[in-house]
C-alpha cells in the first residue's frame, strides 16, 4: 500500500465533504480503489463521506436472498452493521459484474450468487476495512496494526472516529493487493440467524419497485397478440374492434411475424383492444401435436435403443448383471411440461433518452443477453444502452432465455415506433401459461436387478428429454458429444456407488421452446433415483435409509456429505417412528454443490385422500452465509417442487396449450404443506447454492410417503393418477 | 364516465370506462403501484385492497361498483391490525420475490381485524385465495399467530 502525498492535501481541505471512497475489482482482476470519478473503476463498495456504505450487487433479486447475502460479506469484512450497509443493483457490464462462474457473462442461475460472490465480495470488504484503517493511522500517525474498524468506527491508539472520517484519505490510497480476510470465528454476520433480509421493509409497504411498477410519464403499454399454437404466424388482422375503445393507439404485425403488438395508453386498454383483434394465423408450420403423442414418443425412446451412452458401463454389461439377477424390477417415469408461472407476469420498459440511447428497466435475471440483443435489434452501441435492474416477482428461471425473449418483444414494439416514447411490455398470466417456455417433458426407465441377499447387481437407466441446451447459443458451452448434460444431471453423476450402473439418453424434438426450470435436469432425474431405490430397498426387505447409507458408504466427501444429510433428516424427521395413521418417505439429493435430504410424512382422510403434514430438511451448503435466508430457500424450494407435482402440468391438444391460468395451473396453497422443519448441516466447506437444491428431493419423498400406504407414483402430476389430495 | 374515488382517505376524480377494473385504476391511474396484478381472474389475490374495510379482489371488482365505498391500499394501511401484521412479517422474514406480499398483508390484516385469535384452520381457509408462487406459506401462517400475539398485547 502506498500514499498518494501528492493529493493528500487537496483532498483534505476540498473533498472532505463530498468524499466518496469506491472499491472494486480492475478488469484485470487486481482489487482496486479510489473515488467515484475514477472512471477505470466500477465498484463493488460505495462509503460516502458520511460514513453510509453502499453494496453494489451484481445478481438480480428475486427472493433468493442475494442483496441480503452480498450485502452481508461487505460488512462483515468491513466491520459495519447491517443497518449501516444499503444496496443497489449493479448497472449492465459483463467484463466487471459478471457471474464468476459464467465467464464474460453477468447473471443469476445455477444456485451461484453466493458460490461465486463469495471470496470477491468478502475481499472487497476487507480492502476496504484496510484502507480505512490506513487512513485512519495515517491521520493519528498511529500503527495501523493496533487500529480496528467496528459497528463503523474505526478504534485504536487511544481515539475513535466513524468510518466517513477517513473516506477521503483512503480515496487516495492504493488497495491492498492481498487484504487479510477474517476467521470464521470472528465472524459476528456470517453465520447469524438473526441477521434480517434487505429487501423486506420496501416488499411489506407496498414502496418496491418491480418492473411491472414502472409508470414513466410518456409510456405505451403493449402487449402481443400470441399465436395460438407455437411456430403459427400473422398473415393479416382486423382491429377495426380495437378502434372503439378508448386508450388504443395501435396495432402493429411483429417483423418476425409471430405476433401482433398492441399499443395502448394504459395496461387496461391494452388488454381489451388485444382481446377485439380479430389476428388471421398461417398454422402450416405451427405446431400440431398433442401431449399423448408427446408422451408416446418419449416413452418409445427409453424402449429403444439410447442414442447416447452416458457411462463407461455399457449396456450389454449391465444387461447381463441385471437379468441373471433373483429379482428385476423395472418402472417408466413420465414428467410433464410445466410452467415457471413466477407471480410478476414478465414485462420490462424500454425508456429512449435524448442522446438517442434507452434505457431497459428490468427485472433483469441474465442482463448481458437482452443487452446484447437490444444492442442488434435498435442498432445501438452496447453503451447506449443502459439496464436498470429491478426487483423480479420470482423467476425459477423464466426471466432468463437464450433469446432474451420478451426483451427482445419489447425491443422489436420499441423499434416500430418513433422511438419518442417508452414502451412498457406486459405479458398477461394467460401469456405466461401459454408463452411456450416449459420445464421438458421428459421419460425415464430404469431396471434394477437385485441379488438374493437384496444387493443391487445392475442398473439400466434410460432418459429420453427434450434438450434444453440444443439449438440455442449455450449449446457449445453445455453439450458434449451430442449429449445435453442438464438432461441427465443428478442420474449420470449421481454420487450413490452402485454398481454395474449404465445411463442412456435419447434426445426427442421439441414440441414447445424448454427451458431451465427450478432445479433444472434434477427436477426430474432426483424423482427417478430417489424412487428407484426406494422400492429396491422395500424389495430387499431393508430399511429406505439404510440401504441408501450402505451405498454412500466408504465413498469420499460428496458421499459422506449425502449421508449426513441424510442421517440428519431422518433423525429430526423421526424416521421410522411416525404417529399411527400416518406414513413416512425419505428422499435424498445433491445438486448445485449442495446436499439436501427430506422426510415427507402424511395422513389420509378416510377416502384416502392424502394430507401433507410434515416435510423435514436437512441441507448442507457450505457454510451458512445467511441462515434463515437458507431455511426460507428450502421451505420455498420444498412447495415449489411439491406444489407441481401435486396437480400441475401443460398439456396440449393439436399443438395449443390446453391451461392458461391460475384456474387451471393451480399453484400450491397455503393449507397444501401442514409444516416444514429445516435443519442446516454446521460446515466450513466453501458455500454453495440454495435457491434451487430444495426442490429435487422434496417430490420424491412425498411419493415415497405416499407408496407406504398407497400406490406407486410414476407418472406426473400425482393427481393425473389414482392419488388425491385434502 | 367520472368517478370520484375514495382511496386511503383521500377523494380522487378518475375517468374510466365503466367495467374498467379498480385494480387498473389504482395503478395506472392513481400510479399506487403496491397494489400488484397476478392473474386478473381472481386466482391470486396479488391485487387484494379493502373495500369498507373487507378484502376483495381489486381485477374483478369494476371502478362504477366503488363510488362512495372507503378504498385501503397497501400504501393506506394504518390499523391496529395492519401494524401488527406488518411488524410480524418483519420480524419472520415472511418475503422472497414479494410481489405477493401486499396481497397477502391486505388478506391477514383483514383476517385478524375479523377474528384476533385465528386458529391454524382458520388462517388456511382464510388465506387460500392469497397464492405465492415462491412458497412463503410457513412463515405467513406463523407471522399471522405472531401478529394476534402482537395485539394482545
Ligand atoms: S390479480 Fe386479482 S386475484 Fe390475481
Ligand atoms: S414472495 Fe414471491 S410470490 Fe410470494
């Protein structure tokens, strides 16, 4: 660290007051310093003159918990209290806020924010204490070694002083290459339950702003006219209708065919003058299918043969272990196609500027995607194009495509205009329902044989998927040798030792676009394995957890880890020892770096009907940045995945989506989960993800449950089949 | 056709065509943007206010059925109830994404100024139109036992 003498005085007498001292991370990755007018910077710290530090948060919010997590590595690091730290969303610039796990890429996903913000943020933080503290001993002329920086003030040598004091000497100072993070046992942030979430005061006064809030003096509101079936388009409309209501202004054919855009004063006006459109649609080359031969075809893909073989075991040497075997079992699985139906319909505004730049208010999930895309659509420079990030009425992964989807509509409304006024663009629910990006409809089938002692001899275990990945930009990124590995994602890598294990895929076209649902390839293949061997365990007559301990056993740190969960969960979920009348399944899973187990106990009423009472977790993610943020991810995480496969799917007949509303896509409710316990493994491990971890193993374990006292699930949802709820 | 509002104390005079839907009123017109749009169909309860004190659904309830009715917003709420129900959604973390939360405190304060000491029961029954895609549903059940606690005392 060295001190920039030249300046000091200057900035002693004129900047004091309007000190601002900014820290970051150069493009080159070096942590670096200074004041808000220098330019080479964009920081991860703001701390004003008047000691208020401001976190600049590079993932979006969404209800994950990132603006309370990263918020919480600064000041912890830094040595101030969470009352005294605020937020802001960081602006769109992939080469200083991107994902660290994503390359040149800003975005939220994968259960990452936390894994990759983790060390950056921390260091920031502590860069940050050490300039203070530098500064500090610089104007005492005392020892920066004997100086502390708490509850924003920095102490030592006999004095105190706040923290705004010393913001514009440490503007001038270089940023230590290397600072010294703390111990986990000085730790007073986190790791503390009591720490409070952020974004809670605005989200409960009814003050946060989501994209769907934005109200610019000049904007139209346009909504599309959609085809009724995916791949139909315009060949001519009649708004003749349209015209007699008041706040129409237009309607306007897409360039790209696939809609008609509805401008319109007001959200209302919009909605009526779309639904008097009378839209002319060329089907010729719209989808035709309906979900049975969707079906249909995915299960005779996992009947025949497997397009790619996924394991160093093949086939035949898995065949030959499984059908000498004493007992063969063999199930199909079916998952449906399934909305994200985030509860903020999509929508973004796209504001013009005077110099002929915008600015995209949004509830930006991947912001470099639509930022690239409105960059080609309005044939602007990426830095005339500004993206505001709001908060987002949830996700699961909707608010992030590969073609920047409903960025994009706006972007092509937008450019239809004279560009004088903004345009804010509303999707309606039946929009969302109906958008055509869907979790994958996707077969497996899995044969299992068991010796006479009830080991497993081999395990035949065929996937046929809707690829998400193919056919879209990440295809290079995330296929390999043909194989689109989120298909197979927590089967092929699974971590329990099972021998003579084989895994096939089969790619099979898509009816509809797919896209990364909550928890991804997981929300599927957790389903398969953790139902698999639990009636392999009830075949060999072992107890569901032991069998499943026995096949973690002497592994490494992945097994060891999902054991531990597991034995967690069944010990606080009291496993094995369930009030009468009621009955227990146990589901075990990793994914995103992180190992959750669950418990699921229900009750019947006397027609059978099943009551969920209970739902027992236990997660290990590293360690517990923000704990109670972590046990509200699993409670979420857990009515997510149980609430679809309860009752939800997309069906569609002769290529149109059969749902379009809440009506019909019955969300969870609150009386669906009686109770939900959660239990967070103590770890120093580096932390891992938690939005999406909770899902995968909470369907399982409920089907688990259910098949004590009732029939096996296999096809989804539950109530497409004999099972029905309270 | 004019109207003249009456929305957390205060007369506004719109102009809507009849059949407009109070919930497009209170955010394109009034710009109170707490008030969220869910579904439109009465399926989500994103768009709950109170109207004379009771909460209804604000898409489904047309702007000429509300003249002289009393309208509370999220941004007007200022009962016993309501403050109870606010600090107990603050003390639990009730949030994730919160673009339900309006409507879910709009419900709950409206439970508790019926019935105080709700059971378990009561607040499942109650609170079964409210949806939350990001499942809050544990913590708004505690938060709500919290918030009778509150009033008590
Ligand atoms: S928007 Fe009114 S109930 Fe959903
Ligand atoms: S908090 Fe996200 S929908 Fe309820």
């Amino acid at each position: 660290m060295t001190v920039n003498t030249s300046r000091r005085g200057f900035l002693q007498t004129a900047a004091a007051a309007s000190a601002v001292l900014v820290l970051g991370v150069r493009p080159d990755g070096v942590l670096a310093s200074g004041t808000a007018e220098t330019t080479m910077l964009t920081p991860f710290i703001r701390i004003g003159a008047d000691g208020r530090v401001t976190a600049i948060v590079k993932h979006f919010e969404t209800g994950q918990g990132p603006a309370t997590g990263l918020t919480t590595l600064i000041a912890e690091e830094l040595g101030v209290t969470m009352e005294q730290i605020g937020y802001d969303f960081a602006p769109s610039d992939p080469q200083v806020y991107n994902n660290l796990m994503f390359g040149a890429f800003q975005g939220t996903g994968g259960s990452t924010a936390m894994a990759n913000s983790f060390m950056q943020y921390r260091q920031a933080g502590a860069a940050a204490r050490e300039l203070l503290i530098a500064a500090a001993a610089q104007e005492w002329g005392a020892d920066p070694s004997v100086l502390m920086i708490e509850d924003g003030v920095v102490s030592g040598a006999g004095k105190s002083a706040p923290i705004g004091d010393f913001v514009a000497i440490a503007a001038t100072l270089d940023a230590p290459a290397d600072p010294r993070l703390k111990d986990a046992a000085e730790f007073k942030l986190i790791g503390n339950a009591q720490v409070r979430r952020k974004d809670t005061p605005p989200k409960i006064n009814g003050t946060a702003k989501f994209a769907m809030d934005m109200q610019l003096d000049n904007q139209m509101v346009v909504v599309i006219a959609r085809a009724p079936r995916m791949g139909a388009t315009v060949t001519s409309f009649d708004d003749s209708d349209a015209l007699r209501i008041t706040g129409f202004i237009r309607a306007a054919t897409l360039p790209n065919k696939a809609g008609v855009a509805v401008y319109a004063e007001h959200t209302w006006a919009a909605l009526q003058a779309r639904d008097a459109l009378d839209v002319q649609w060329d089907i010729s080359n719209a989808e035709s299918r309906s979900s049975d031969q969707i079906r249909d075809q995915l299960i005779s893909a996992v009947n025949a043969d497997p397009e790619y073989a996924i394991t160093a075991t093949s086939r035949d040497e898995t065949a030959a272990k499984i059908d000498g075997a004493a007992q063969i079992l063999e199930e199909t699985f079916y998952f449906p196609l399934l909305a994200h139906a985030p509860m903020e319909p999509l929508t973004c505004t796209i504001e013009p500027l005077a110099d002929g730049g915008i600015i995209l208010h949004d509830g930006a999930q991947t912001p470099t995607g639509p930022h690239m895309a409105l960059s080609q659509i309005l044939q602007l420079p990426m830095e005339k194009i500004q993206i505001k990030t709001m908060f987002a009425g949830g996700s699961f992964g909707r608010r992030s495509t590969p073609t920047a989807d409903y960025q994009v509509e706006a972007g092509l409304a937008f450019a239809m205009t004279d560009r004088s006024r903004a345009v804010k663009l509303v999707w309606s629910r039946e929009d969302d329902i109906r958008g055509g990006y869907y979790r994958p409809a996707v077969a497996h089938k899995v044969r299992v044989g068991l010796d006479s002692a009830g080991e497993i001899t081999g395990w035949d275990h065929r996937i046929a998927a809707q690829s998400i990945m193919k056919g879209t930009p990440f295809e290079g990124a995330f296929v390999q040798d043909g194989v689109d590995f989120s298909s197979v994602e927590g089967a092929a890598d699974t971590p329990y030792q099972i021998p003579g294990r084989f895994v096939g895929l089969s790619d099979v076209a898509k009816a509809t676009t797919v896209l990364w649902w909550r928890s991804v390839g997981h929300s599927h293949t957790a389903f398969v394995m953790e139902t698999m061997l639990d009636i392999a365990a009830r075949a060999a007559g072992r107890d569901p957890v032991a069998f499943r301990l026995a096949l973690l056993e002497g592994g490494g740190s992945d097994q060891a880890r999902l054991a531990g969960v597991l034995k967690l969960a069944a010990d606080k979920g009291n496993w094995g020892k369930s009030d009468p009348g009621r009955s227990q399944g146990i589901a075990v899973h990793k994914s995103f770096g992180s190992f959750a187990a669950q418990v699921a106990e229900i009750s019947r009423d006397e027609d059978g009907n099943v009551k969920i009472e209970k739902v027992t977790c236990a997660i290990d993610c590293g360690l517990a940045v923000n704990p109670d943020v972590i046990r509200a991810q699993m409670e979420g995480g857990i009515g997510y995945g149980i609430g679809h496969v309860m009752r939800d799917e997309i069906t569609l007949t002769d290529g149109e989506v059969d749902q379009s509303n809440f009506p019909d896509y019955e969300p969870l409710r609150i009386g669906d989960i009686a109770s939900i316990e959660v239990h967070i493994v103590s770890s120093a491990e580096a932390p891992t993800g938690v939005g999406e971890p909770g899902t995968p193993p909470s369907a399982p374990a409920l089907a688990n449950a259910i098949a004590v006292s009732g029939p096996r699930i296999t096809h989804l949802p539950m109530t497409s089949g004999d099972v029905g709820f309270i | 056709m004019t109207i003249s509002l009456n929305l957390n104390g205060q007369t506004h005079r719109v102009t809507a065509e009849p059949g407009t839907p109070l919930l497009w009123v209170i955010r394109d017109e009034l710009k109170l943007t707490g008030t969220k749009f869910g579904c439109g169909v009465a399926a989500c309860g994103a768009c709950t206010v109170h109207l004379d004190g009771e909460p209804v659904r604000a898409c489904q309830t047309n702007i000429e059925d509300v003249e002289g009715a009393e309208i509370t917003t999220i941004e007007g709420l200022s009962s016993r109830a309501a403050a109870a129900v606010q600090t107990a959604w603050a003390e639990l973390d009730v949030v994730q994404c919160g673009y339900c939360q309006s409507g879910q405190i709009m419900s709950a304060t409206g439970l508790l100024s019926e019935n105080a000491r709700p059971t378990v029961e009561d607040i499942d029954e109650y609170m079964n139109g409210n949806a939350c895609r990001c499942a809050t549903y544990q913590r708004i059940r505690a938060a709500i036992l919290r918030a009778s606690e509150i009033m008590e005392a």
